[in-house]
C-alpha cells in the first residue's frame, strides 16, 4: 500500500520535529520529499506593513536626533506619507541549476525569503525648548 501526505506547516522547525519523528518510528518505509517554501497573501501584506511601520519609526527617530542638536524638541507628526514600498525575493547564483531538486536546503530557504523596504515622507511639529519648560509649569 501506498499513500502521500502532504502537510503545510507554518513553522520550519516544528516540520523539522515531525519529519525526524516520521523518518525515527517509520525508518526507510517513509519518504520525506524537499520542502517548498512559499508566502502566504496574508504573510506578504503583514511583511509590508511592518516594513512601513518601521521605516516610520526610524524616521521619528532621526527628526528627534536632528532637533536635540539644534536644542529642540520633536512634536506630533504633521504629514506622513508613504512614498515607495519595494519587495523582491532571494536570488539563484547563475551557476546554479534550475532544478529545485538539485537546490540544498540553505538555497531554497533562501530563494524563498521575501524581502522589502519602504520609503516615507514625514513632516513633525517642531516645538522649542522653552515652549516645553512653559508646559511643565
């Protein structure tokens, strides 16, 4: 009798677990076929927006170095735009096969990480000192 299963996991590790349980109760009976590796729609817009949302942090984070060296202080952001976001894959070297089967397990984990950045436009209130000191009074 044969039979194949197919399961989708969404943690690499976990899958290690099962395929050494699998392969250590069933030994050469079993067949454990390379992973394919991919991103979900979900997996890819979540990845954008964590990109965005850092790229704005970093952002509020330079705009406040830039005012403590001029003695003041960073307030609420006026304007935030995103102007360009940019997602791209791994990459396959050129001599490299094609064939996926012939790709170790680094490779494929490789070519299928997802990469991406974002680039934003950002406009903060800028308060004096003094007008600080006032508030705290």
């Amino acid at each position: 009798v044969h039979s194949q299963v197919c399961i989708v996991f969404s943690d690499f590790g976990k899958m290690q677990n099962v395929c050494n349980l699998l392969i250590e109760k069933l030994g050469t009976s079993v067949t454990i076929s390379p992973p394919h590796f991919y991103h979900t729609p979900e997996a890819v817009d979540a990845l954008r927006r964590q990109v965005c949302v850092a790229a704005v942090g970093n952002t509020r984070r330079k705009a406040q170095e830039v005012c403590r060296l001029f003695g003041q202080s960073l307030g609420k952001p006026l304007l935030i735009r995103e102007e360009e976001t940019k997602e791209w894959g791994g990459h396959i070297d050129s001599h490299l096969s094609n064939s996926p089967d012939s790709l170790t397990l680094q490779e494929r984990i490789q070519n299928a990480t997802a990469y991406a950045s974002c680039r934003v436009f950002a406009v903060f209130e800028i308060k004096g000192k003094e007008n600080r000191r006032n508030k705290l009074l």
